[in-house]
C-alpha cells in the first residue's frame, strides 16, 4: 500500500514538472482590433433590440476573421478619428466603407474590394438648384471631413461643413443649414427607407464612376493584408459574401455590377418611446461604468496636481514658480479637446501609448490641474499672514502650518469654485468617445445615429447629466454647511 502511495506521489510531480508535449501547447489565434463607427447603417450601427453592434461592414469583418483565424475586438470612434486610431496602432484595421484612393493607397495597405457602390448627390426635396455634381460649386455640403466624399464635394467646388455621420448630415439638410450631402447610395437608401423621410431625395449620381469599399491596415502590417486578401477571395468563391449582401441590399454589392440594391422594407421605423426605452439602460451602463468612475478619478487625481501646482506657483524660487505658471498658462490656452488627441493620439508617437481610460484620465486629470490650481492658490492666499506667523511662534514647521491651519482654512473659500471645476468636468467627460471610450453621451450618439431621433436622445442624455449635477450640488452644499459650522462670526 504504502508503495501505491509513493508511486502516485511521483506520478503527480512528474505530471507538475516535465512540459506538456509541444503539440499540446497551441497557440492563441491573433488578436485584431477592428475600428469601426457604429453609427453608419446599414454597415456599422446598433441593432435596436439588443444593442449589439452589427451591420455589413461588421458581418464582413467576422467572416474574414474567422476564415484568417483572427480574434476579433471592435473598437468605436468617430470617423474622423478613426485614421489616427490606426496610426497610432491603437486599432489594426478598419472596417467601415473606406473608399480606395490614390492617396489612402499611397499610405496604408489597402486589401481587395469587398464592396462595390456610388456615390450620389442628396438634396432637398423640390430644390431644382441641384440636379448634377457641376451644380454644387458655391454651394454648401455636410459631409465627413476626412472621407471620401468630402473630396468629392471639395473637387466639386462645394463648400464642406465636417460632421461626425450621414444622419447628422442628413439632419443639417433638412434644417436648411447645408445645401446638399454627397455620400454613398447603399447609406442613402437605408436611410430613406428606415426613416420615411420625405424631406430629403437623390438628384442624381456624383459623376464618377463605381467606388470600391476596402479594408485599411498599416503598410507594415503585411502579413495580416495578405491574410485579409486570401479571406476575401475565399469569401467570393464559396458564395458567402454574396449571402451577406444578400442579406442587407437584397443585391450582390460584393461584385461589379451585381444589381441595384433593393432597401424598400428596410428596418422600419420605430415609435420614439421605444428608441427611449430601448436606450435608457445603455445611457445608464455608460454613466456608472464610465462617465462617472472618470470623472471621480480625474478630479482625485487632478486636485493633488493642483495643490502641487499652487505651492510651487507661490514658491519663492524662481524656478519652481516660473514652471507652474508655464503648466497653468498651456492647460488654459489650450482646448481640453486638444489635449485629449496629443495624449492619446499624439504621445505614442514618442513611445508613451496609454489604453483608452487611462489616457482620459490623465488628460482629464491635467486639465482639472490647470484651473484648480489658480482656486487653490487665490484660497492660500487669502489666509491671514497672521496665521503663518502664529503658528511659527509656536513651533510648527511649513508643512505642519499648512496641513493644521492654512488648507483647513483655505478649504472653506475653495469649495465652491472647486465645485464647479467638478460639474464641468462630468460633462466635459462627453469628450471621452473621441479617445474610443463609450461612454453616457456617446450611447446616445450612437441610438441617435441609427433612429435620427436627435432631440429625444440628446435631452434624455440631457436629463442624465442634470440629475447627477444636481446631486453633486447638494453635496457641495453639505460641505459648506460642515465647513462652516467651525467659523466665528
């Protein structure tokens, strides 16, 4: 018995100790981060029942990788943002109807076609001003500003105001604030059958010939283009892209000349209750996962950088003053927007790549510094220089006198203004989709994008910001009564 115990104890260490075979060890199929809008239906957007991203850019995308044997993580941004999310390696590749161009082909890599459409001209409804590409010179368009029909419309002579998407396009065209839109038939079908708009029409086609929709990867990636061209081409050969287009446009867009597509059911448009009701538990997700952790942790962070900043603005050494007027001056020259795209799009250019929150967070933090530190500062300063004197007299060093007597005392003028560096940084959070961060603002956007519901969402996101304001400012009043309370009149 007692041998049958020894040799089962050897059997488990060896078990422990000797490797597993090399091919028992496989290897994790590839990680590709895919960047796409998810507010450009029918080819990237939010299903409206489950929220999910979905769309025919985004079914393409799934059957290339499961064909090239890619784990796949979808990344959202804006289209405007979406290169520079390339570039600065933060995505490996987009997918969301990138036009082939000359100058795209010059600087990434470009894979097959996967998608063959036109562009065409959209106006309003009776406006016999517009009726051919030639008619948009002197005219306004809205458009993306760094796609395809941007250039288009520029070429054209038209004048381009930049939007984030076709809806907010489209938006702009009915209010009378542009001219017309040039952008993709395939987009501009389905938004007319989803929405039912009757304001908005197609007069004619952009005067170029067939645009060829492609996949953008860096040019240093080429293994994983010739692994996304072989995909391709499998796709077409075994009928499966031919089935997806099916699908959404009813039409083969996955081949030249393969049928106008047919978008006339189209997803159908929904009740605003129900975009409301469908989208309040997203808002509220990107509140509490999000916006609120940001904003909680930004302000921490940025308050101690602030009384840093403070005591070294009112050192008397030269040095250590001029540095900190020189960290206030640039964070309050300078627009938090900024900021935020040379942290996160600027900084890995140099080495430094933060992922997406805690890029955020320190150009939230920073920013928080900059103007915080002037409140603290002004708060010091406005102790009586009895106090310091005082408290010497009794032995107390320099940092012993401001932690027992001056930043007590400074707290008290400081709150409020601090409060209000507070609220406005929860609401400049919504700046946060911009370093691919979905967040409450962002999930507005994006059920914005796909119902054309702007007003209800956006005074919905609205509500949400004013209800969490309102709660802060009863807390801000709280401490002053608290602070108060040790004050002699």
């Amino acid at each position: 018995m007692r041998q049958v115990f020894r040799g089962a104890v050897l059997l488990l260490l060896l078990l422990i100790v000797v490797p597993a075979p090399a091919y028992a060890q496989q290897e994790q199929p590839p990680l590709v981060r895919v960047g796409t809008e998810g507010t450009y239906p029918p080819f990237s957007f939010h299903d409206p029942g489950t929220q999910e991203l979905t769309g025919y850019d985004i079914e393409v995308v799934k059957a290339i990788g499961a064909k090239a044997g890619w784990r796949l993580e979808f990344v959202e941004t804006q289209w405007d943002a979406i290169f520079p999310a390339l570039d600065s390696s933060r995505i490996d590749l987009i997918a969301n109807q990138v036009s082939r161009n000359p100058e795209r082909a010059a600087k990434y890599g470009l894979s097959s076609t996967y998608t063959y459409s036109r562009g065409v001209i959209v106006r309003r409804v009776g406006d016999d001003r517009i009726k051919s590409i030639a008619d948009l010179s002197g005219k306004t368009t809205a458009q993306s500003s760094t796609s395809n029909w941007a250039k288009v419309a520029r070429d054209a002579g038209a004048k381009v105001e930049a939007v984030e998407g076709f809806a907010q396009a489209a938006a702009l065209l009915q209010q009378g604030r542009v001219d017309a839109i040039v952008n993709d038939n395939i987009a501009v079908l389905d938004y007319l059958a989803t929405t039912g708009s009757k304001d908005v029409e197609i007069a004619g086609d952009a005067g170029q010939a067939g645009s060829e929709q492609v996949l953008a990867l860096r040019q240093a990636d080429g293994a994983l283009l010739a692994q996304a061209n072989t995909a391709i081409d499998a796709l077409k050969a075994d009928g499966t892209l031919r089935g997806i287009s099916q699908k959404y446009f009813k039409a083969d867009v996955s081949v030249e000349d393969g049928g106008a597509a047919d978008l006339s059911e189209g997803r159908g448009p929904r009740s605003t209750w129900d975009i409301l009701a469908s989208t309040a538990w997203p808002m509220f997700v990107g509140l509490v996962k999000v916006t609120i952790p940001l904003t909680a942790l930004s302000f921490a962070i940025g308050l101690v950088l602030a009384l840093l900043v403070a005591l070294a603005r009112i050192s008397p050494y030269r040095v250590l003053s001029g540095l900190a007027r020189a960290f206030i001056s640039i964070i309050r020259g300078t627009p938090l927007l900024l900021q935020l795209f040379i942290v996160f799009y600027g900084l890995p250019q140099i080495g430094l790549k933060f992922p997406p929150f805690t890029a955020a967070v320190v150009a939230f933090s920073l920013n928080v510094a900059g103007y915080a530190a002037e409140v603290i500062r002004s708060a010091i300063l406005s102790v009586p220089k009895g106090q310091f004197e005082a408290a010497s007299t009794i032995g107390f060093g320099y940092a012993q006198t401001l932690r027992r007597i001056v930043l007590p005392q400074a707290a008290r003028t400081a709150v409020p203004p601090l409060s209000n560096t507070l609220l406005s940084l929860l609401k400049d959070t919504s700046l946060g989709s911009v370093v691919l961060l979905t967040e409450l603002f962002r999930e507005s956007q994006l059920a914005a994008a796909e119902s054309n519901e702007f007003l209800a969402l956006y005074a919905f996101a609205g509500l949400y910001y004013w209800v969490i304001c309102v709660a802060l400012s009863a807390g801000q009043k709280r401490l002053e009564t608290r602070l108060n309370r040790y004050v002699i009149a």
